[in-house]
C-alpha cells in the first residue's frame, strides 16, 4: 500500500503558461506533482495520483483519449472550453473544469482534500492459461479469495473468458443470487464500485462477476473498464481471469485490461507444447493483441518428467514467481460447489500468496 504522504498529483499539460499557473497552486496546498505527457509515465501516473488535472491543451490528444476513467480528474484551462474541449472533458468524465485565475481557490482545497484523504486505489492482477486446462481460473479463484481474506475488505473477481462456463460455478456461487455479465455488458464510464459489488454474487468475501452459461459471448471493453475500475477506485482488489484466445472481439478486452495491471501472470504447464504457446503470448504480434501479455510473470504445473521451472522461464523468456503442484482437492470441491482451499499449506494457496506478494511494492491496497 503506497503512503499517503508520498503521494503525488498528476499534472499534464505542454502549455507552459498553464504549467507554471497550475505547479505554483499546487506548492501552494503543499503538493509537488508528476508531470507528464505520454507513454508508460502518464499511464502509471494517472493510475495512482491521488488528483489529475489535465491541461485544457490535452484534452483530445491520443495518449489522454486512451486512459481509462477515474475518479479525481479535473481539467484546468486560462479560458472558457470551445465546445470540443468540453465533448472531450465529457467524454473523459472529468470532475469539474476550472478556469484560472477564477478558480484557484476551488483547485486549492481540492489539491488539499485529495492529499489529506488519498483513494487507496485496489491492485489488479490479470490471470490467464497458456492452454486449455492450465488451471488460471482456479488460481484467479484463489487470488482473489486469499486478497478478500488477508485484506479484509473483501475482493471483485471478474470472469473475461465467456467461453469458460462461469467462474460463478468454480466457487460454488452459481446458486447465489446476483447479477452476471449479461446483466451489465452496458456499462459505461464512472461507475459506483459499492454498487457493482451490492449487487453480485458474493463468496468468501469476493463479488463475483460471471459469464453465461447461455450466452456465451465477451463483454464489451467499455464494460470490463467500468467494472475494474469501480472495483479499483473503491479499494478492492481486482483479480480478472482472461480467456487465451479471446478472439477479435475479445482482443480489445484483453489489451485493455493487461495495459492496466499491476501483475500479469500466465499459467504455464510445464510441457514442451504450453510453453511454446506461453512464448506466443508474451511475443507474439502487437496487432494480433498477443504481446499485450509481454509483461506476463510465470506460475508453473509441474508435470512428471517434463520441462523444469527454469526451463520453462527459459523457453518463454519470462520469470518463474510460483510452482502450482498438482492439488487433488481442486476437482472434488469443484464437483461439490465448493470453492479451492486456499490455506497456507495448500499448493492453491501457497500459489496465491506468491502471486500477491509478487506485486511491486507501492501498489494498490
């Protein structure tokens, strides 16, 4: 969890008159902001700043069209918004576009409140296969029931793959009442995170987000965003479980989501074949929306007589975090409408656990 001390408003902005405007108010409320423009910065940035504010010169430009909606955005301008700036603020979903000099007292105390009382944004971890059969969704099953129990806050699991008969079932929700994806595939823009959870199926603390059973067909990118980011931006955890071969409809989902992670991690069993597909994934063509998982970090099956962990971080060329030894329970409590065990002692677990810990320091809640 980052400190509230440390934390840092976001300002973007070329226009060098309003940078000195908008840089001498925050010194004023006691903040010194991250500046940037474009690339991994903005987007890391943009991410975890406890306040945005977006000069009136980016709004429309491509790297700020493509972030993500957040709460605690607002635009600053030294002039009235034309009509596409106030489209595109619309669009953005900001907060409030403050005018300077007339509103430096409003941009003042919001600069302060945002430093006093810091959104604790909730970490997300995408999980995925590199076959069929891996098992990621019962370790994304997992993550977000160990998250749940050792955060305390609970946790939002959100099944991306429509093909996979519905998460709902391997934890034992399928019965419980709540909406699934067919219910809120409209979703768009800023959405209430106590809301989306109110209204899921819930087990062991997870708000569970399932696909169909008889419609089998991939939520819109627009509506997994608004999902994980209401989850995000009200402090729970996010643990998405991506389908391997999303399809073109399914692509924009995966790329999205993955751009946002604070951990990828594929499933690889450790077979000559799985690896190979694992080495597709974090290589593959940027247009075909493969090497969205380019940053992926490795959790491996062991299997008897076949590929090594380090021969599998080999052939993939990324690094092994976990080993997910065969667990006989999993199927049982599977068949029985239970959820996996995640004890300390289990391998289910033990595999949570170090995913979670893998998390890069500073991140989430």
């Amino acid at each position: 969890m980052s400190a509230p001390s440390r934390a840092r408003p976001l300002l973007v902005s070329a226009d060098e008159e309003l940078l000195d405007e908008a840089l001498r108010l925050l010194a004023a409320a006691g903040a010194e902001p991250e500046v940037a423009t474009a690339g991994p910065a903005l987007r890391r940035a943009h991410r975890e700043a406890p306040l945005v504010l977006l000069g009136a010169d980016v709004l429309g430009t491509g790297p700020v069209r493509a972030l993500p909606r957040r709460p605690g955005v607002v635009v600053v301008a030294r002039a009235d918004l034309p009509p596409a700036g106030w489209a595109a603020a619309v669009e953005l979903g900001v907060e409030r576009v403050a005018v300077l000099p007339g509103d430096e007292a409003w941009v003042l105390q919001r600069a302060g409140t945002a430093l006093r009382d810091p959104v604790d944004r909730g970490r997300l971890v995408v999980v995925g296969g590199a076959c069929g059969g891996a098992g990621a969704s019962t370790l994304a099953a997992a993550v977000a029931l160990v998250a749940a129990a050792e955060g305390g806050r609970g946790a939002l699991l959100v099944d991306g793959d429509p093909f996979g008969g519905g998460l709902d079932l391997l934890v034992g929700a399928e019965g419980v009442e709540g909406l699934r994806w067919p219910d809120l595939d409209g979703l768009r823009g800023r959405v209430s995170g106590e809301a989306v959870m109110a209204a899921l199926p819930t087990v062991g603390g997870v708000g569970v987000l399932a696909a169909s059973r008889s419609a089998a067909a991939p939520p819109s990118a627009e509506a997994v965003a608004a999902v994980v980011e209401a989850g995000r931006s009200g402090g729970w955890p996010v643990v998405v479980d991506l389908s391997r071969s999303p399809g073109p409809a399914g692509a924009a989902v995966t790329e999205a989501v993955l751009a946002d992670a604070d951990l990828a991690v594929l499933v690889v069993p450790a077979r000559v074949r799985a690896a190979c597909a694992a080495h597709v994934l974090v290589d593959g063509d940027p247009g075909g929306g493969l090497a969205a998982w380019g940053a992926a970090q490795l959790v491996v099956r062991p299997v008897r007589d076949r590929l090594a962990a380090a021969e599998v971080a080999g052939v993939v060329g990324r690094p092994v975090l976990a080993e997910l030894s065969h667990d006989r329970s999993v199927v049982r409590r599977a068949e029985r409408g239970e959820p996996p065990h995640t004890g300390r002692r289990t391998p289910t677990g033990g595999a949570a656990r170090a995913v979670l810990a893998a998390l890069p320091a500073g991140v989430g809640a």
